[in-house]
C-alpha cells in the first residue's frame, strides 16, 4: 500500500480560530478526508514544532503513568492495601481514558478540536490535585478513572488533527516522530518520580503532575490551531454519536486493525504495571536501578518508533505490521521461557524484555493510520474508537499478571497471550496474509 505524496489541496473557509504560522502551512483538504495531491504544491515537511506539540499532548497519560510508577510499592503501603489494589490506581485510569475517547472523540467532531482539549487538561489539574490528598485507595482509584478520563482529550484530539491533514503513509511516519517525544515519558518520568516521591512522598508526584498540566494548557491554547472548521463539523447527540459508532462497527477491517494497538499496548501496559513489583520486589532493584533500567527499555521504545518512521517511507505499513505482529509473538515466547526457567538470571530478562519493547511501537501507528484513512470524514470519532480500545484493552490485561500473582512468569505469560490473540487477529480478521489485493483491500 504505497502511499502518494500527498500535497496541499485548494483551500476551503477560515477555520474560527487562525493556525500559527509554523503549524498553518500543513495541507488539508475540504471535507475531511485528510491530504489531496495537486501539482503544484511542495511536498510537507514535518515541522519540528508540530512534532513537539502533537507529542506533548499524546504523553499526556504516559508521564501521568510513568512518573507514578516508582512509587507504587510506597502507595500500598502507606494506605494500607494489596500490591494488586494499587495496581488498579495504574489500570484505572487506562480504562477511564478508554471511556474518556469515547465520549470526547465525537465532541471534538462537533465541537472542534480546541475546546474538549483545553476543557480536559484544565479538569486533569484539578483532579491531579485531588489526588494529592486522596485519603484512602478506593478515593484515589476513583480519581485515576477521572484522571484518565479527562487526559483522554488530550490523546484523542492529537490522532484527530492528525488525520484531518494526513493519511497512509504521512500518518503513520508523523505518529512514529510523536514517539520521540512521548518517548520521554519513560526515559525521565520514571528517575523523576522516584526523586519527587524520595524527597516528599508519593503524594507530590501529582502536585507535579497538576504543574505540567497547567504548562501543556498554556502551550495548546497558544499554538494549536482549529484544523476542523464549521462546515465540516459533525451533529451533536448520543444518537448522533451511538449511529457514528455504529457505522464503524460495520467496517469489520476497520474494527480488527483498531483492535490491534489495544492488544499491543496490552503487551507494554503488562511490563509497565508488573515491573516495579516484578524488578524491585522480585529482584531487590532500588528505586534508582529500577528508574535507570525503565529508562533503558524506553529507549527501546523509541528506537523501534524511529526505525518504524524510516521504514514506512519505502515500504507499506500494512507489511511492517505484518511482520512486526509475528515478531512480538516469538519474542514473548522466548521471554516466557527465560522466566519459567530462570536462564541467564536478570540480564536474560532485561534483554529480551528490551527487544521486545523495542518492537511494541511499530503496530500502533500503522495499524492506526490504515485504519484511520478509511474515515477521514469522522476522525474524531475513529480515533476515539482506536484509543479506547487501546487504553481499554491495555489496563483490563495489564492487570491480570496482578491476579496471577504478580511475578515474572505472570508477567511474561500475558504478554504473550496478548501478543498471540494479536496475531490472530491479524490474521484471521483482514486479508493481511492472504495472496493478491491484500494491501488495496486495507487501504
């Protein structure tokens, strides 16, 4: 599926609210269908500004998660409950953000792109300083869900502005330089929130995380521009929304390539959620070893989403996914064997925990933007469909190595069980390996 150079298309009505000069030039055509060629428009170049705030916006619910990580061991016990109660303080807001996108994706369709985000990351602040005096898990899980929720727009406008300018190929290379930025999240988040919650406990990490919010607030609405205009805005309404729901439900590609990134962030999420009590508990890490070793394993991450950006120029997403589906499988197959059988100790894990994460970015984006370009005129609302299945999918899973009784082998088995039901969904719900019209067929 080899995308063209998609150019700048004849211009339609003034959006409400005028671009920025570095975000204005990106082309967008009438209608909502993402890009158009003409012949006489350069090419786009990816703005590093654009990059930096579309990136800004999607790590949103990464460094709400990352920053907090160190700290889970401390929260159960100083209120008191299980390691698996405080895990739901991780999985409980993937799964508000799931309910999040599918509530905000179709009002930045009718609303515009502008409002929901800045109505979100104001009420993240509130609620991260609500967090900061929770007096018990049950409260604090309850807040995480609305944390999650109201970061959801954040994500979700993001993917819709994304796909209001590009499709194919552009998008999918676009969402992988994203990963740059919200690459950070696990590189710093981590080594930062064990300093904070060293120095002042874990209850300043959500302090922090009402500061950064009100920072993000300030940059989106100086620099992100309105790119749904009124014309192409949607009708508001649950029946409005519940028929847009519906029309997606009946492209049966479409639901099985958004089911995709929810069954690989299923694989990340896994790790994420086990690792402080897998690593620190299981293995004796300190908080530090734990937040350096994180670090390495997010530049893991953002390796694989580079290497992703590169590849997508030469060849179609719809191949890299193909292989990058088998690869994870056989990658946590291996690392459930290291952890059955204690090969090669902790270095054994920590490499091929590593390889595998460096391929978990390579599935999201180009089943998303495959997915995303067969409904161009209802983005917000796909791409709601795509992130709540995503973040819902990713914290129901994640929080069965918990149930399983929290250690390595836990671990290691869900994220090959996601892994696998990945790969058949791959394979068994579009023609990704079927002979002749595969790649026009997802188109």
């Amino acid at each position: 599926m080899h995308q063209p150079d998609h150019r700048t298309a004849p211009a339609g009505p003034a959006p409400a609210n005028p671009a920025p000069a570095d975000l204005a030039a990106v082309p967008v055509a009438p209608g909502g269908g993402g890009a158009t060629p003409t012949d006489d428009a350069p090419r786009y170049r990816p703005d590093a500004r654009h990059v930096l705030l579309l990136g800004a916006m999607c790590a949103l619910p990464a460094v709400s998660t990352d920053i907090y990580l160190p700290s889970l061991p401390d929260v159960a016990r100083d209120l008191g409950t299980s390691a698996a109660a405080a895990q739901l303080t991780m999985t409980g807001m993937l799964i508000g953000g799931a309910v999040g996108q599918l509530v905000i994706g179709p009002l930045s369709d009718r609303l515009g792109r502008r409002t929901p985000v800045l109505v979100g990351v104001a009420l993240h602040v509130v609620v991260s300083l609500l967090c900061a005096v929770a007096p018990a898990i049950v409260p604090l899980i309850a807040l995480r869900v609305l944390q999650g929720f109201f970061n959801a727009s954040a994500t979700v406008v993001a993917m819709a502005l994304i796909r209001d300018r590009f499709v194919g190929s552009d998008a999918s290379r676009l969402m992988s330089r994203l990963m740059l930025v919200i690459g950070v999240a696990p590189l710093f988040a981590p080594s930062l929130g064990g300093v904070i919650a060293g120095q002042w406990g874990w209850r300043a990490v959500f302090v922090v995380l009402a500061v950064l919010g009100v920072g993000l607030w300030l940059v989106v609405a100086r620099r992100m521009p309105e790119t749904l205009p009124v014309e192409r805005r949607r009708p508001s309404g649950v029946r409005a929304a519940l028929s847009g729901y519906a029309h997606l439900l009946r492209d049966r590609h479409f639901v099985a390539l958004a089911v995709l990134p929810g069954l690989t962030m299923a694989v990340l999420m896994t790790y994420v959620v086990a690792s402080p009590f897998v690593l620190r508990v299981g293995y004796g890490l300190t908080e530090q070893q734990f937040a350096l070793l994180f670090a390495v394993n997010g530049v893991g991450l953002v390796l694989g989403a580079q290497v992703n950006a590169a590849l997508v120029r030469r060849v179609a997403p719809i191949r890299i996914l193909r292989v990058a589906v088998v690869l994870t499988v056989l990658l946590t197959a291996v690392l459930l064997a290291v952890t059955l059988t204690g090969a090669g100790g902790l270095w054994s894990l920590v490499v091929v925990l590593w390889l595998v994460l460096a391929l978990v970015n390579f599935a999201p984006p180009n089943a998303t933007a495959i997915a995303l370009g067969r409904h161009g005129a209802m983005a917000g609302t796909a791409a709601a469909f795509i992130g709540s299945l995503q973040a819902g999918t990713g914290g129901v899973v994640a929080n069965l190595s918990g149930v399983l009784g929290g250690g390595p082998v836990a671990m290691a088995a869900v994220m090959l069980a996601s892994a696998t039901v990945a790969l058949a969904v791959l394979a068994l719900a579009t023609p990704a390996f079927r002979r002749g019209g595969a790649w026009q067929q997802l188109a």
